[in-house]
C-alpha cells in the first residue's frame, strides 16, 4: 500500500470521527439545523403508511410541529401520489433521523449526479472533481439541500435517463423519467421530446418503460391508503394551494393584467412548444438526447407556467455543465437544427462562459444574504439562457474555417 493510499485512509477515518460526532449532536439538539421543507415529505409519508390523508392539513400540522418546524399553517406536499414511494421510508423513522438520511442521500445523489455529468458531458476523469465542485457550489443546490427538498431527485431522473439513453436501456431510460415526473411541469419540453421521438423514430419502449414504472408507483400507494388519489383529488378541487408568486412569466403577466386571468399562467408553456416544435423539425435528421436534452431543461424552466424555485433551479445544472465544458456547438446546430462540428473546442483561456456563471451565481448568494423573496429569483435561468446562447455563437466563431493567404 502506497503512502498516498495510507494518507486517504487516514483523512477518511478523521473526517468519519467529525462527522461521527457532528450527527450525534444533530441528533441530540433539534434547534441545530431545524428541519424546512423536508416535514412535507416526512409528515406525508407517515400519515400514508398509517392509512391516513397525507393532503389533510389538520393531520399534517400537529405532525410537523412537533418534528420541530415553527410553523402555524400545514406545509402541503403537492406532489401527485406517484412522487409518495420516493418518500415512503422516511415515515418509518422519528423526524431527526429520517432528516439527517434525507440529507445523506441527497448528498450521495448530488456526487452521483455531478460525477456521472460531467463524464457525459464530454468531462476527463482525471478532472472528474471539477463536476462535483460545480454542482455542490452551485447555488440551488445548496438551497435544495438545506431545505430538504426534493428536487435532486429531478435531476437524478435527468442522469439516469441519459445512461440509459446512452447505453441503449430503453425501458430504463422511460423508467427515469418518472423521477423527473415529481414535478414534471419543470421538464415539459422533454415530455414532448419523448412522444415526438416515438412517433418519428418508433422508440415505444421509452415511453412504455415511463408508464409501467409510473402505473407502479401510482398504485403502490394504495397498499397503505385506498383513498390516497381521491384525496389528492379532493384536495386540489377544494383546498387548492395559494397562489404563491413563483419566479415565472406568467406571474408577470397576470400581475400585469390581473390574477383572475389563470390562464396567463400557461402562455410561457406556448412559447416554449412552438420553440420546439420549430427546434425538433430542424433536428429531425441528427437527434441526440445527449446534445439536446441540456437545453430542453432550459427553455422548459425558463417557460414553466408554475413553480422554478431557486431550489428547483438545480435542473439548470446540465446546461451548466456544457458551459464549463465548453463543449463545441454551433449556432447552426442550435438555430437551424444542422449537424455539429465535431472538431476539438479551441482551447482559449480566459473567463468565457465560467466569468458569467460565477457572476449568476454569486447573486443568488448575496440575495439569498439578504433574505429576498424566491420571486427576484426570476432573472437567474433567463440569464444563463443568455450565457448558453452566446457560447453558441462563440463556439461557431471560434470553429469557423479561417481564410489562409495564397502566396502571389
């Protein structure tokens, strides 16, 4: 065994002791780290596995105080009952433990996530560390893990998808999808370029893989509460959720022209299908999951009628990824759906599209400083929008043939 090995061994061992002794202190003084959003999945998922309404605020408030969120009114988890399985296991826990695991795992997940993007993306493995250090200092991540949410697991779906997709594991790559199904009006746009590559490439298993997993977690449910879909029925027809101001366009739109008009809420959603119907014809002879997907997830948050939360925002994190990369794409590919330059990035150094995204990032961080409500976080995914589509352009400027002078 090599010294290097000896020396890892021996940082690991320390930083199991600390982390040993952090998570025993954790657990003995619930002020540390009061739990947030995570009492939604938690409550929800003791209340099923009791045969309970976990979409009944009177059972869910008593549930969520005592695992100690201050908090007057029920944190309503108003995710379809299909997303349940995915927090059943929590229920079988006391509060503490069950948020302690929930961070565990979604710090695994994160690692996952950032690791297996950035060898996707076109990433060395030598450099794999670059990717984790991307996505753990990523703003929404770090909002998404303090809080307990449970969008990484959206972003999960989006890497074990593309696996799959690369590997060929079609019925997989359909089965992934229903992670991203947790709250799937973020990723619309891939739900369409789902349907649109069955038709025109027959690729049925995608799809069929997506609704037999869905139909199963849809059912599983049931085993502990019959009732639990018409309860979620219930709960949406007659106890629907404030009208929250979400950071999207639709919330501009109906401040501007009045709230009653709700279905201004939905004129992102078509802008952003007509961008793609107008996107996937010129594309239609080179489609690749693998270049396309990353800025499918974009334009879908940019356009999503409801919801993109800064916590959510971790769906960015694949168009993140080319950036850093910077990956070579052409704005033909992009704009007029032609065949990419497949010729080796030109390797300019300088800020690029990094300067730009520290730039976002470091917003997020001083207004997340200073308290400011998740609706001003409205301009972060329309500004790394604008950051991919001038990589684009620069790509192709950089990658244009160049005139070489003839001698006279």
């Amino acid at each position: 065994m090599t010294s290097r090995n000896l020396l890892s061994i021996a940082v690991l061992a320390v930083v199991g002791v600390l982390l040993a002794g952090q998570v025993r202190q954790l657990l003995a003084d619930p002020t540390v780290w009061p739990p947030d959003d995570f009492v939604e999945y938690w409550a929800a998922a003791k209340l099923t596995l009791n045969g309970q309404n976990p979409f009944d605020e009177a059972l869910l408030l008593p549930l969520q105080q005592h695992a100690g969120r201050d908090t007057s009114e029920a944190i309503m988890m108003w995710n379809p009952p299909w997303a349940l399985p995915a927090v059943l296991p929590l229920g079988l826990l006391p509060a503490r433990e069950a948020q302690l695991l929930w961070l565990l795992i979604h710090l695994v997940v994160t690692g996952f996530c950032a690791d297996r993007l950035w060898l996707l993306l076109g990433g060395t493995r030598e450099r794999r560390w670059v990717g984790w250090a991307v996505a753990f200092a990523f703003m929404p991540t770090v909002f998404a893990l303090s809080s307990g949410q449970i969008s990484m697991f959206l972003l999960l779906g989006v890497v074990l998808f593309l696996e799959c997709e690369r590997r060929g594991w079609q019925y997989l790559a359909g089965a992934a999808t229903v992670l991203v199904a947790i709250k799937p009006h973020l990723a619309y746009l891939l739900w369409a370029g789902i349907a649109v590559d069955a038709l025109a490439r027959g690729r049925w298993r995608v799809i069929v893989g997506g609704a037999a997993t869905g139909l199963a977690c849809a059912l599983l449910p049931l085993l502990y509460n019959p009732h639990v879909w018409q309860q979620y029925a219930d709960a949406l027809g007659n106890r629907p959720p404030a009208q929250w101001l979400s950071p999207t366009l639709g919330t501009i739109l109906r401040m501007a022209f009045g709230a009653e008009f709700f279905r201004l809420q939905f004129a992102s959603v078509a802008l952003g299908l007509v961008w793609f119907a107008w996107y996937r014809w010129h594309k239609r002879h080179d489609w690749n999951w693998m270049e396309q997907l990353p800025l499918l997830l974009l334009v879908s948050f940019v356009t999503a009628p409801y919801g993109a939360w800064p916590f959510d925002m971790v769906l960015l994190l694949p168009a993140v990824f080319v950036l850093v990369l910077k990956r070579p794409t052409s704005p033909t590919s992009l704009l007029e759906g032609r065949r990419e330059s497949k010729a080796p990035f030109p390797s300019r150094r300088g800020v690029g599209e990094v300067g730009p995204l520290i730039a976002i990032n470091l917003g997020c961080l001083v207004m997340n400083l200073f308290q400011v409500g998740s609706f001003w976080f409205l301009w972060v995914s329309p500004a790394v929008l604008l950051v991919y589509i001038a990589h684009v352009f620069r790509a192709s400027a950089a990658s244009a043939p160049q005139a070489v002078a003839v001698p006279a």
